[in-house]
C-alpha cells in the first residue's frame, strides 16, 4: 500500500504561519527580552552613577563652605581649649601642682598622679556655662558651710552628672596632700578656684597636725589633703587638632 502525502494550499499556508510564530517568538525570546532585560540594568546602572555623580558634584561644591566650617570649628576649639592645658606628661603635671602650693608657702607632704583619661565631668561644663551667674565661692566660705548645690525643678539634690566622653579632653587626677597654716591652705584653695580654670578641687579634707621643731617646740600645723582634676585637651597618642599652640594658665 502506497501512502502519498499531498499538502493542500491551506496546509502550506498553515505551516508558513506556523514557522513565522516560531520565529516570532524565538526572537523575542533569546533577543528581545534579553536585550530589554540589559536595557533594563544599564539604566539603572546609568541612574546610579548620575546619582553618585550628584552627590560627588554636591561635595565639591559645598568644598568652600566646608573649609571655612573648618576653619572656624578650628578657632572655636582654639577659644575653647585656652582654659585647658595641653597634653602633659606626669612630671609636668607634678612641677604645675607643685609649683602652685610653692608659692603659698606650703609644703607638698606627698603628691601622687593618676593615668590621664579621656573625658570631662558634665558638672564642670555646667559650671563654666553658670559662672556668669554664680560667684565662685571661697576657701573660707566653704570652710564655714556655704555651699551651694545643684538642684533640679523640684528642688532635690541632683548630684553629680555623668562624664560624656570627649575625645579631645583628658582628665589627669592628682592627690596631694599639703602642710601649712589654715591662711595659706584656703589662699592656695582660692587660687585653684579663681586663677586656674584648668585645674578643679573635687574635694578637700582638713586636719591639725603637731610635731616638734629643732628647738624641741611643740608645733601645731594643719595639714589638707586634696583630690585635683587637671583637664588637658590634645587626643591621646594623636596629634594637636590646633596647629598654634594655646597659652597655658
């Protein structure tokens, strides 16, 4: 038996459509949606780097505005620190404190110098900022009682704040305790307070002393240990953020 396949005008028609489908949807397929596909990430790529473009365009125009801002953060650091001491090693923190009770005429019993570290107590910038509206009180006045303390709205004793940690200021604290008349104890504690704003009294304790002289005379002394705070500004083991050097007090 002889099988004849005869294609019929409607057959070829039908298989010409056919292929055209095929090829229609093969180049669509592994052409035109891989290439929409590239399109898609190249402008979004394109988005990303006019973005980045932008912002780096940002910079370099503010590039004036940023300098000058340094610039002057500069000098308001400069302003800021002249109250401070720079950086100090621990002999020199000894030759200051002992330099100090020298000229009361004191005598420097024993003087023992903490690690210096970074740091200020928010209580001292607190009372820097109300100096204008408070007295500092004297020796003889907190000898006699009249302290003053720092409440809240409430009036309840607020205590002491925590110390927020600033990298550019240092704490190196100092015991000393010193021999001498109680004149020239509340003089030198004076002093601290009024003279030295880089230097804070955190607290002090008095107490009589007698010991016998070289003529075998009984003497009468006072002796006051002293708890000393002294701020430095300078980062540790990094360089000064201010290139003139500040004036000691």
């Amino acid at each position: 038996m002889k099988l004849e396949l005869e294609l019929k005008p409607g057959d070829i028609v039908l298989l010409k459509v056919l292929a055209c489908v095929l090829i229609i949807f093969f180049t669509f397929r592994f052409l035109i949606l891989p290439g929409v596909g590239k399109h898609q990430d190249l402008d979004l790529e394109k988005t990303q780097v006019e973005e980045q473009q932008m912002e780096m365009q940002q910079m370099i125009d503010s590039r004036p505005f940023i300098e000058e801002k340094i610039v002057k953060q500069q000098s308001e650091l400069k302003e800021l620190s002249k109250g401070y001491y720079d950086l100090m090693e621990n002999q020199q923190v000894d030759e200051l404190v002992t330099g100090i009770i020298l000229k009361h005429n004191l005598f420097p019993v024993n003087l023992s110098i903490s690690e210096t570290t970074p740091g200020i107590p928010m209580s001292y910038i607190l009372a820097s900022a109300k100096a204008s509206e408070t007295h500092v009180l004297t020796a003889e006045e907190e000898l006699n009682g009249e302290t003053e303390a720092e409440t809240d709205g409430d009036g309840t004793d607020s205590g002491f704040y925590a110390a927020p940690q600033f990298a550019y200021t240092n704490t190196t604290m100092v015991s000393v305790t010193v021999q001498g008349s109680e004149s020239e104890i509340k003089s030198f504690l004076d002093d601290l307070a009024r003279n030295y704003p880089g230097i804070q009294a955190r607290s002090f304790e008095l107490s009589n002393t007698i010991y016998v002289s070289e003529n075998l005379k009984s003497v009468q002394s006072m002796n006051c240990r002293c708890d000393l705070a002294v701020y430095t500004c300078g980062e540790i083991g990094g360089e000064s953020l201010i290139e003139d050097e500040s004036q000691n007090r």
